[in-house]
C-alpha cells in the first residue's frame, strides 16, 4: 500500500508461539497504519499461531504468511521475511514485535522520522524513550548491552539493539545482506552497525517499550552469548583496522 512519499511498505512481524498475541497485534497494526502491509513470518510456532496468522490473511489481503519449517532464530527469520519484502518491491520495510512492545499506535512517530532518514530505530534509551515493567535484570542487560556495544563499535545510537525499526528498501539493498550471520538476537545490533559502516543516516525516536503481559519470552543463554561473542570480535576488528589505518597515514606522511 502506499504511505504519502515514502512509497509502499510492510511490516515484518517475527513470531515464535505467539497464539496469545498474534490476532491482536496485526488488528492494531491494521487500525493505527492502514495503507501498511503486514507480512508475519513464523517458524512453525507448535502453539497454531501460523494457523491464526493464515485466518488473519484470509481475511485480509493486506497481511501475508511466511512459514519456516524449523525455528532458527530471531535473524534468520527476519531475512527470510526482508528477502520476501524485498522480492515484493517494498519501499518501506519495519520490523516489529508480536508481543505488544512495540505499540502499533507509535509507529506513526517512526514513519515521520523516515522522511529524512536511511533507518529508523524506535528507542528506549534517548529522551523521552522509556520501559514499562521491566524488571531490574532486564533493564540493566539492555543498557548494560548498549553501553558495550558503543564502547567496542563507536557507534553513537543509544538503543542499536532495539527490535521497533523503519528501513529503506535502498538500505537493505546497500548492507549485503547475504552475509549477515547473527542469528539470534544480535542481528539487530548487526543490521545498525551495517547500516552506520555504509554512511547511512540513523535516527532514533524515542519510544515507550512495554514489557509482554502474555506468553514466554524467548531470550535464551545462548541468545546472550551470542551478542556478546559478535560484538567483541567486531570491536577487535574494528580497532585493528583503526590501527592500520593510523600505521598507513603516519608512514605516507
Ligand atoms: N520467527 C521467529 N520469531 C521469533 C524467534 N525468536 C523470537 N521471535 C519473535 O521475535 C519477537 C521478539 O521475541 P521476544 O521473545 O518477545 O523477545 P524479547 O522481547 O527479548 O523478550 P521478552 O522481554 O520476554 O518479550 C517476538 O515476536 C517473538 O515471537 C524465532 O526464532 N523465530
Ligand atoms: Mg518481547
């Protein structure tokens, strides 16, 4: 569908056993942004929500069903859904949460933001950003997260892990995507230092992130470790190839 000069876009929505959630999300996505599609890609949820996401698309042409044989992770799927939006000629490609985090009513903040941006990051961590019910934990791995993030890369966004996201299709076409390897969770950080390495123009809008009321989380131990292993290997490169570049200009001149 179209969306004044940005052209069309989708809304990719990622969903593990999200029967709980599914039906209400893609109703209040449909209400707050009506000319977006919405494309679900589920990794063959045991809960029926891929069955609940195909009745949704019976019913509406504006929402489409991926289905994955196996879960393979949070990256994984939302290549799979960017390579399909993609394929669809999409001007505009979001990602969002099934579990209501992410407030449909607020993407609107997001779409407003584009106008003058190559991605847009709905943030928690910039002013007027902000978490509810989030246990001390949980608030304290995201931050303390993002702080290593900007330390080991450099990267001044304050909130580069955050899942509510606006791309162009012309930034998804820039970032070769076909060497993207995080799978888990740490495929948005990758998807935000991509972007930045490229010269893009990243913009935050702050956000308010509401903690799931329904159904389980899927953040896992190994999810964690992964990001963690990512990006410390990505700052050692980064901090090599800063040396290098530092050795070069002092022997030219
Ligand atoms: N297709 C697919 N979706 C996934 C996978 N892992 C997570 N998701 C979805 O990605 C979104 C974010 O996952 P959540 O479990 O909410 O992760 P989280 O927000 O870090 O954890 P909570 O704080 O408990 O909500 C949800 O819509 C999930 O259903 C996966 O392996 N495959
Ligand atoms: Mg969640």
């Amino acid at each position: 569908m179209t969306n004044g000069g940005l052209g069309r876009g989708v809304i990719v929505v990622p969903t593990y056993n999200e029967a709980l959630n599914i039906e209400r999300i893609v109703g209040r996505l449909r209400a707050a942004q009506p000319d977006l599609d919405v494309l679900v890609v589920d990794d063959g949820s045991p809960d029926g929500t891929g069955r609940l996401a195909d009745e949704l698309a019976a019913a509406d042409p504006a929402v489409t069903v991926v289905h994955r044989t196996a879960k393979e992770g949070l990256g994984a799927a939302y290549l799979h859904g960017f390579a399909v939006a993609l394929e669809r000629g999409y001007d505009v490609i979001g990602e969002m949460d099934a579990d209501g985090s992410h407030q449909p009513e607020q993407l609107g903040r997001l779409l407003g933001a584009l106008e003058s941006a190559d991605l847009v990051i709905g943030s928690r961590w910039v002013p007027g950003g902000s978490v509810v019910n989030w246990p001390r934990s949980r608030m304290l791995l995201s931050r303390g997260g993002n702080l290593y993030v900007r330390l080991l890369l450099g990267m001044k966004v304050r909130d580069a892990t955050a899942g509510y996201r606006l791309f162009r299709r012309t930034t998804l076409e820039k970032i070769d995507l076909a060497s993207v390897e995080s799978t888990g969770y740490v495929f948005q950080t990758d998807l935000t230092w991509r972007t930045v390495k490229n010269g893009l123009r990243v913009v935050e809008v702050p956000i308010e992130f509401v903690e799931r009321e329904r159904g389980d989380s899927k953040m896992t131990g190994s999810v964690a470790s992964e990001s963690l292993s990512r990006i410390t290997r990505w700052g050692l490169r980064e901090r090599r190839s800063q040396l290098r570049r530092f050795r070069d200009r002092r022997r030219a001149s």
